[in-house]
C-alpha cells in the first residue's frame, strides 16, 4: 500500500492509497490497519471497488462492464460530474474521468458525491461522516489501467489527481492544478 505524505513529506496526516485490482481477500488482510489509520482521522483513498468494499458504511452493487462503449458513437460513458464546480475538476476534465465502470456505489448520508453514472449511483464520492476519517471511494481503477499500458485517460487522470489529493486533501500549498 501507498502513503501519501502531506505538505511537509511526513506521513502522519498522509493518505492510505490501496493498490487497485488487489486481490480482496489480501486486502482484507490489512483492514483492520485501514481502519485504525481511519479511526485516527487520517484519509484513505479506495481505488476500485475491491479496495473500497472493506471500508465501513461502503454499499456496492455490480454492474456488468461495457469495455467498448467509446466505439459506438451512439453510446456515452454514461458519467456525469454532479458537483462540476468542485476543487477536483480544477485538476481533472470528465474526460479525464472516463473509461469504464464496474458497477455503482450507493453513498451514505451526507456524502459527498462527485462522480455518478447519469440516473444511476455514484462512481466517486468522499465520505467524511462514516468515521473520524476521510475516505475517498471510487470504482475507478486508474494504476491498473495505467501499469497496463492502455487507457490513456488513466494517465491524464492520475496526472491531475494526485496533485488534487496532495493540494487538497493533504493542505499542500506547492501542488497546483493541471486545468
């Protein structure tokens, strides 16, 4: 697992990071860390739904994977940005956000929803009301997609991404936005 170090390079305000497309039950092994880390106030980033499905309040449901909906010109991702005026779109487009989904989350009350599959439930939302933590959720899997070597948007994505986690999340004031 990746931390991120906050402003001054320490972890102690850092983010977790689990790698995405990890088997689940080896993260399952190291939850009850996640949840300490979470229970001290810290940040978890959950990239991909295997990841995400082990933290507290998290409600997944499956959906089947169109890989090849970018090839009809007919069809859309179907992601919409419900808060486009967000701090992470300053950092990332939708575009940046946008290759394909695994199934939706159905947030809890009082979070705060980013990405949603229009008519339909969230693919990014972050959770400051579960625990004493923040936890960023999403079934976006960009280190996959990237470490694969396809799906340039992955790239774009992390390029903007993490500076926001760093700038944002982490209060860095030497992170800047890519847009």
């Amino acid at each position: 697992m990746a931390v991120l170090g906050g402003p001054d390079g320490a972890i102690q305000g850092g983010a977790l990071v689990p790698p995405d497309r990890l088997h689940p039950e080896r993260i399952m092994q190291s939850q009850q860390q996640i949840l300490e880390f979470l229970d001290a106030g810290r940040i978890v980033i959950a990239l991909g739904e295997p990841s995400a499905t082990l933290l507290p309040g998290v409600r997944w449901e499956y959906r089947p994977t169109n890989f090849w909906w970018w090839l009809d010109p007919k069809q859309g991702s179907g992601l919409v940005l419900t808060k486009p005026r967000h701090s992470l779109f300053h950092y990332v487009t939708q575009a940046d956000c946008t290759w394909h989904q695994h199934g939706v989350f159905t947030p809890p009350s009082g979070a705060e929803t980013l990405i949603a599959l229009e008519n339909d439930g969230a693919v990014m939302y972050i959770d400051r009301v579960s625990t004493r933590g923040t936890m960023l959720v999403t079934c976006l899997d960009p280190t996959y997609h990237y470490g694969s070597y396809f799906t340039p948007a992955t790239e774009r994505f992390l390029d903007g991404f993490l500076p926001w986690v760093r700038a944002e999340l982490l209060g860095d004031p030497a992170a800047t936005a890519t847009h």
